[in-house]
C-alpha cells in the first residue's frame, strides 16, 4: 500500500463550503483510496462530509493530504486537479 502526503492551499474565495465539500467527498469515494485531511493538529477523514465542513476551511488556509492505498499517487493527482479547478472557478 503506497502512502502520499502534500500541503494544499485553498484558493477557493469561498473557502470548502458545502458544495466543494461534497464533490471532495465523492471524489474520495470513487479514487478507492483512504483520505485524511490535516488542518493544524487536527486530522477528519476526508469521506465525512461533515468532518470536512467541521474544520472550517477558508480561502488561504493550508491542508495536508494523507493519501493511503494501491493508487495514492495517482489519486493525489486527481485531487490535485479538484483544488486547481476550484482556484481556476474564482478566477474566471
């Protein structure tokens, strides 16, 4: 089982409300890979929607990503393109 971690920074204006989240979440679902999020000292499973939304993620504010599982690299990948796409949505 391979293991990735990187800091993200949300770019999203609106930070991961609601929507973000839940694609976060289905996206999580569909990579067959175990997500943990890491904001400072606390760590969410990243398939909760409701521990996602829990941590109150603003513009700006860094995450890790703990990616775990046979394709965590490529997954890591896949939610590379989640969070460029979330920047590219306010800059447009």
């Amino acid at each position: 089982m391979d293991r990735v971690e990187k800091d993200i920074t949300v770019a999203n204006k609106k930070g991961l409300h609601a929507r973000p989240a839940a694609l976060f979440v289905q996206l999580a679902d569909k990579l067959n890979v175990s997500v943990t999020i890491q904001k400072g000292e606390e760590k969410i499973n990243g398939k909760s929607i409701m521990a996602l939304l829990s941590l109150g993620v603003s513009c700006g504010t860094v995450l890790k990503l703990i990616i775990e599982g046979d394709r965590a690299q490529e997954a890591m990948g896949e939610f590379e393109k989640f969070f460029n796409k979330q920047e590219e949505e306010i800059t447009s």
